[in-house]
C-alpha cells in the first residue's frame, strides 16, 4: 500500500511540472468560464437597443413600460422608418412595429439577417417580454422578419472573423511551436554555422507562411463563396494587404514567443495563453458591442481585434483604406515591435541562456 501511495504522489508531481497539462487541465476551462461568463452573463452583458414604432395603444405602452423596467433594454421610439433605417445601420439590435390604428393586431418584429449570435439572443429577448405582456390566450401574434444590410447575411459578418482567426493560429501557435522545435532539433545549429544571415532565415520563412496565409484565406473564401453564398462587397487588392499585414503581425508575436521559450510544450503553452482570450474578445464570433464595458480595456489591447476590424470593413461593407488604415498602422506596430523582440532574444541553440 505504501509503495501504492508513493506513486500516485510521484504522478501528481510529474503532472504539476508538466506546465502544458496544467494549462489544458486548468487555466483553459478557467478562462472559458471567464470569457462566457464576461460576455452571456445576464449581469454583464450589455443591454439590447430596441426600436418602439405604431401607433399608441395600451399594448404598446405595457410592452415599453415591461422593457423599461429591465437593465437589458434601451428603448428607442419614432417612426417605422426611422427605426428601420437605425436597424439597417446597427443602431438598434430588434424593431418593434405595432399596428398604426392602435388595435391588438398583429405585431412585427424586425431583426437584421446579420445580426448572428447577438441578433439571435436580443431577438429571443424581446419575444419574452413582448409574449409576457400580450398573454398565450390573447390571440395577439408576433411577426418576426429580417431585413438585409447591405444584402449581407451572417456568413457575410463570420467569414472575415474566421480569417483573422484563421491567422492567429498558423502565425503564432504555428510559428512558436515549429521554431522551437527546429531549435530543439539542432536544425538552427547547423544553420548558424553556414553563411545564411539570421536575418534572412527569418524573412524566408515570413514569406513563406504569409504566402501559406494567402492560400488558406482564398480556399476559405471559396468555401464561403461555393457553401453559403459570400459576397465580398470591397477592393480584391485592398483585401490581399490586408490579409498580409494581419498575417505579418501574428507571425511577429508567434517569433517573439519563440525566442523566449526554451522548449515545445512551453511555446504551446504561451501560444494558447495568448491566443485563446484573442479568439473571444476581438469580435471573431460575437460583436464587441456585445461584450461588457468592463472588458473593453482588455479587448483594445488585443491584436487580432484590429486584424478582424481591418478585415471585416472591406469585405463586409465594402469601405476603402480610409476606413482601416489606423488598425493597420497599429498592426504595423506590432509587427514591428514584436519582431525587434524576437530578434533580440533570439537563440539558435536550446541549451544557450
């Protein structure tokens, strides 16, 4: 029995120096929690705008009087149009349109069709208080239709996100793991002692990935394109820098991770510690309008939100590098500081201090 107890102690000590294990096992369920708690918590998340149109009738007065109760609603009233056209610009997350003549008739309820997720939650919000005032017995039904920003539909407001997304992962877990790995190989050994600068090893393998990058964003267009219909409303060749320049700044960070860790599990480690709150605070599958203020000094400072952003402008909206060259100057920024990390602390060999 003691040499039974013995062991199981020894495995817990190997499994607590295993820093890998401990992040899977520990601190990525932990952030989960955090992440979704911070952004679907009902006393964090921010509340929905809904747009009040129709004519008066005690119906209409008890379903603002119900929303106005809440902390998660923001009542705006005016005419159809005008809350239609707020619907159209996101101004508003759900319109409600009661009937002009002030009668129980039907009442419609307006959601846009690339609201996605938070289209979706603010839509079935609304639906309950407005069930909850007209009774299941009073025969008063609820229309609910979608209009189209821009002929967009939600795969048109996803597919940039899951680009950004799709850079994050192969430009810092890809390049972190893959250099140290080549280090702990003696792969950069050998190269240090032949007449190829550092330098340029470092920009080959840039142009390299960015050029992998460029591939695997057109498949994942087409896939958007073939499947759900995609429709890119921006400049082909603004897209393609762009694309490049969210590509360069992700391989920047995944170099300077790099140059610090002295082995793989640890590289994946601090890959994952930095990419997985990126991939929920920077508008890839949820709008950052959505999220809570309190996150939102966090959410500035994460890179990838100025990737998506610089993505999402052209291809969803159609809008010029007027519209994003201030999230590529930042992405610059990084790429640069970043790579002047990396560079500094950079080892060619796994056992250098």
């Amino acid at each position: 029995m003691k040499s039974f107890i013995t062991m199981v102690i020894a495995n817990l000590k190997m499994t607590v120096r295993n820093k890998q294990a401990l992040f899977w096992n520990l601190a990525f369920p932990a952030i989960f929690i955090v992440m979704f708690g911070a952004v679907f918590n009902n006393g964090g998340m921010s509340s929905f705008d809904v747009g009040i149109a129709g004519g008066d009738s005690p119906l209409k007065a008890a379903t603002i009087q119900a929303m106005q109760s809440s902390d998660a609603f923001k009542i705006h009233e005016g005419t159809a149009d005008k809350e239609l056209d707020a619907l159209k610009n996101e101004d508003v997350d759900v319109v409600l349109v009661f009937p002009a003549d002030g009668s129980d008739g039907p009442i419609e309820m307006y959601s846009s069709a690339a609201g996605g997720p938070n289209g979706q939650i603010a839509t079935g919000a609304v639906r309950s208080v407005v069930m909850e005032v007209v009774g299941a017995s009073s025969g008063v039904q609820v229309e609910q239709k979608e209009i189209s920003t821009l002929g967009a539909s939600y795969i048109d407001w996803f597919i940039p996100g899951i680009l950004g997304f799709s850079l994050m992962n192969s430009g810092i877990i890809g390049i972190a793991t893959a250099f140290v790995s080549f280090r702990e190989k003696g792969i950069l050994r050998r190269i240090k002692v032949t007449p190829f600068a550092l330098w340029k090893f470092i920009l080959a393998r840039i142009v390299a990935a960015v050029v992998l990058s460029l591939a695997t964003s057109a498949i994942l267009i087409g896939l958007g394109k073939v499947l759900w219909g995609l429709t890119i409303r921006g400049n082909p060749l603004l897209i393609t820098g762009v694309i490049i320049v969210v590509s360069m700044s992700m391989l920047a960070i995944g170099y300077a991770i790099a140059a610090i860790a002295r082995n793989t599990e640890t590289a994946a480690s601090y890959a994952n510690l930095i990419t997985f709150p990126m991939m929920f605070l920077s508008g890839v599958f949820f709008p950052i309008a959505s999220m809570p203020a309190w996150l939102r000094p966090l959410i500035n400072i994460m890179p990838l939100k100025y990737g998506v952003n610089a993505l999402r402008q052209p291809m969803l909206y159609g809008h010029g590098l007027g519209a994003i060259w201030t999230d590529l100057l930042i992405l610059v920024a990084i790429f640069a500081v970043f790579m002047a990390f990396a560079v500094r602390y950079f080892k060619w060999d796994a056992t250098a201090k």
